[in-house]
C-alpha cells in the first residue's frame, strides 16, 4: 500500500514554509495507525535526497508534540524499527 500517493505529495507545503508566517499550521495529511491509537498530523512535507519524505507535524501517540518523522519510520512503525 502506498501512504503518500503523489498527487497529495505534491500538495505539501515545503519543510519550513509556516516558520516565518503569521499562519498557522494546517495538517495537509494524516495518517492514523489502524491497529492502535497513534496519529501523524502533517502539515508540512519535503522529499530527501535518498527518496524518503520528511516531515513535520503533530504526533498524537503517548503524548501530543510537534516534531520530525520520516515516511519511512511510518511504514516500519509495526516493525520495531527493524527496516530502518
């Protein structure tokens, strides 16, 4: 299953574009764990030169905090990490 299809991806506003304006974030993308309780609120996104997306967001999981994430660590969320 494809988690970022590219017509959404090409959607995403750029990693920083929401630092230095008066708007507030928007979650463009949000990607819910179907077997648990843990929810990615993107707001911004931006392919990395290796092909994996980063991007920024809320992380609604053990607590809520904005932060970093990858698409990659998404896909392996189930995993233990082992495809990182």
């Amino acid at each position: 299953m494809q988690l970022l299809p590219q017509e959404i991806a090409k959607q995403l506003p750029p990693l920083y574009h929401f630092e230095n304006t008066k708007t507030p974030a928007v979650a463009s993308v949000i990607f819910f764990d179907p077997t648990g309780s843990w929810t990615w609120y993107v707001a911004e996104g931006q392919q990395q030169p290796d092909g994996d997306w980063l991007f920024w967001g809320l992380v609604d999981g053990f607590g809520c905090e904005y932060g970093y994430f990858t698409l990659r660590e998404l896909e392996h969320a189930k995993d233990g990490c082992k495809g990182l």
